[in-house]
C-alpha cells in the first residue's frame, strides 16, 4: 500500500515537471491565458523562480509594439498601442495603453508619463513636482511603488534623470538609477535595488557640462545607461565600484557636415536587438537621415543606412517647419527603429510619426505604409514619445 501511495505522488511530481517544461516553451501571452485554468497552473506560472527560467529561454524577447503617448500631462488621451507585427498591425490596434490590460493602473495620479521600457518592464512616473515613480510589468499588469530615498542632500535641488536598468539573462532583479543635479554642477547617483528593495547611495561625480547631457532617461544597453543629445553624450557603467561618466565616440563627420558644419540634430536614440541606434538629420536637409549603429567596443559608430524620405514628408506636409528652442521638426518623431540587417527574413524599419498618422518605413526597399486604424491627437507641434514593449513574466 506505501508502495502504491509513493507510485501515485512520483507520478503526481513527474506531471508537473513535464507541466513546466511544456509551458516554459509557451510565449507569454498564452501563460497569462493559462492562469485561469486551475489554481496549480495560476500558482506555478506565477512562481518567481518559473519567470526566471522563462525569461533564459528567450522565447519572444523581441519588441512586438510600442506605447505611443502624448508628450504633454494629459492623462490617457492621445495614446495608443501599435503592434509591429504587419499581420495584426491594421487589425489589432488597441487604443487602450496596454495590449492586456484596459488601462495603465495609476495607484497615485491619473496624469503619468511612462518614461522608459527596459526588457519588458516599463518604468513610470506621476506629474506633479514631486512625482512617485513606479515600475510596471504590462504583460502581468502588476506595478511596485517605489519608495522615496532617505538620501537627498541640501543643494541637490532637481532630478536630472532617472532610470531603469534590467536584464533578465543575469538577473531576475532590476534597479533604478536616480541622478539628482547640485547647483554646483555635481551630480548625485542613488540605485533602487529590487532585491533589496531599498536604496543605495552611490556618491558624486562630476558632471561638468554633462548636466544636460543626463537630463533625459537613459538607454540601458550591457550594463551601462547611455545618453545621447544635442549637448553631447556619455555613460555610465552601473556595476562599476568607480562611478565615472564616461564619453560616447563621436559620429562619423558626413559630406553634409564638411559643407555646411555642424548643424546637425539628433532625431533618435535608441536601442533593438542589443545594439545602440543614432540617427541624425541636417536642418537645411531635414528628410537626409543617417541612422548609425555603436560598436560593441565603443570604439566608433558606423552608418547603416543612409535614406532621404522627402517622398515620404512630402505626402504629409506642404512644409517642413524647423523648430529652433526643441531643435525637432514639427509634427515629427522618429519612433523607433529595428534593424535585422544580418537576417534577410526579417524586415528592417522604422516607425514615424507625422501629424496625427504613424507610418512604417522599410529601411531595406524605401516603401512606407500607413496605419490606417489609428490617429493620433493633435495637441500641440512637438515629439511624442514611444516606448517599446517585449512580453515578459519579469516580476516587479
């Protein structure tokens, strides 16, 4: 009889091992589905330890849409979801902020700005002068308030930025990186640690003539934020003991910058496919656009492609209107930008916004198409914001 009852549990185990190894081969979105199927099912997809091993498979860890949101502090309104995927990009466009769920939660205050997306957690922060940030994974729909740091000093008088920092394939934790300006141009650097959950305080550095430079969010790439704009561009190497920002190389001088100097604007920078993206325009040529890519050493960017979209500008504007205070194009933005040069199979594009309209551009045959489900609102001329989104079990 003891024998039959250790026959009977062996089997029971021997289930749930072959349970889990067929549903770590599932895509995320199937594992959100198959949580209602049975509390033994909702308890194992949502055990951190069955998140990790998901995420080491590397199944779906490409981006498949962006949030595409309003710049200004207007709630809801003027945002979107656009998948990339060109079968369910005409179909599929959901005007709700997340693809899962119908709404971003916003425990503190409805008016929020998602201010980064970081391997499929995004992080977020509220509107008012002294905002709460909040990490939020959209594919579980849980969130984690982030707590104040006890560490603010007298003088460190703004945040100049702050920052996710994720990656699943060293740990299933994540860390926010939260810089604060000195009015003596020193900045602060303090980490939230999800293990710990509790903050750090990194010390000093110097940010002479860098304050601006780590103003904006920074793009997360091997360890390191990288920022990259009109005043310059450096990193930071988050697990380095010596905090030091370091310099970026400078993109390659074009034929546009020996003839007219250094009027160049920065159109895009971001990340896809572990690799670093800049593209730059000229403002008397604003539809010639150099999208480059960083070397893996930092030791130079090279071109990738050169495309001139005047065809493309043309259907939408009677005018280009250069704006001189955001050094943008108005009623412009560059999305987002995903390059698979090194697969033929896969489409290399960029997504733009015009307007009110988002338009796929193919990088390899110059051929646009609009998506014709969605509009956006027209509030104002400047950048709207996008960040990526990849599916993940991450836990916050």
């Amino acid at each position: 009889m003891a024998s039959l009852y250790r026959s009977k549990r062996m089997t029971v185990y021997l289930s749930i091992d072959i349970l889990e190894e067929i549903l770590l081969r599932l895509p995320v979105k199937s594992l959100i589905v198959f949580k209602c199927v049975s509390k033994q099912w909702l308890s194992l997809i949502s055990n951190p330890s069955f998140a990790r091993r998901h995420s080491l498979q590397k199944l779906g860890r490409s981006v498949t849409g962006l949030f595409v949101q309003d710049p200004s502090w207007l709630g809801l309104y003027g945002n979107a979801f656009v998948f990339l995927d060109e079968s369910k990009r005409n179909n599929v466009i959901s005007k709700s902020f997340n693809p899962y769920a119908k709404s971003l939660p916003c425990p503190i205050d409805f008016r929020r700005r998602t201010i980064q997306s970081c391997n499929g957690l995004l992080c977020c922060k509220t509107s008012h002068n002294n905002p709460t940030f909040y990490v939020y994974n959209p594919s579980t729909n849980h969130h984690k308030i982030l707590p104040r740091s006890p560490f603010k000093k007298d003088g460190f008088k703004s945040f100049c930025s702050v920052s996710l920092a994720f990656d699943p394939d060293k740990s299933p934790h994540y860390e926010v990186i939260s810089i604060w300006a000195h009015k003596c141009r020193t900045l602060g650097v303090e980490i939230y640690s999800s293990k710990s959950e509790s903050w750090k305080d990194l010390g000093m550095v110097n940010g002479s003539g860098r304050i601006y430079i780590v103003e904006d969010t920074g793009v997360f790439l091997n360890g390191s934020l990288h920022w990259f704009n009109r005043y310059g561009s450096c990193y930071l190497d988050v697990g380095e003991k010596s905090l030091q920002l370091k310099k970026m190389p400078a993109p390659p001088v074009a034929r546009e910058d020996q003839v007219y100097g250094q009027t160049t604007w920065i159109v895009y920078f971001g990340e896809c496919n572990g690799h670093i993206h800049l593209m730059k325009a000229y403002r008397k040529f604003p539809t010639s656009l150099y999208i480059m890519e960083l070397e893996m050493d930092y030791t130079k960017w090279k071109v990738k492609y050169h495309i001139n979209i005047e065809l493309l500008t043309s259907a939408y504007y009677s005018e280009m209107v250069f704006d001189m205070h955001y050094q943008s194009i108005q009623d412009f933005s560059v999305l987002f930008v995903e390059d698979h040069d090194d697969d033929e199979s896969k489409t290399s594009k960029m997504v733009i916004q015009i307007r009110e309209h988002i338009i796929f551009y193919d990088l390899k045959d110059m051929t646009f198409n609009e998506v014709k489900d969605i509009q956006l609102t027209r509030r104002h001329p400047y950048k709207r914001l996008a960040t990526p989104f990849i599916e993940s079990l991450a836990c916050v």
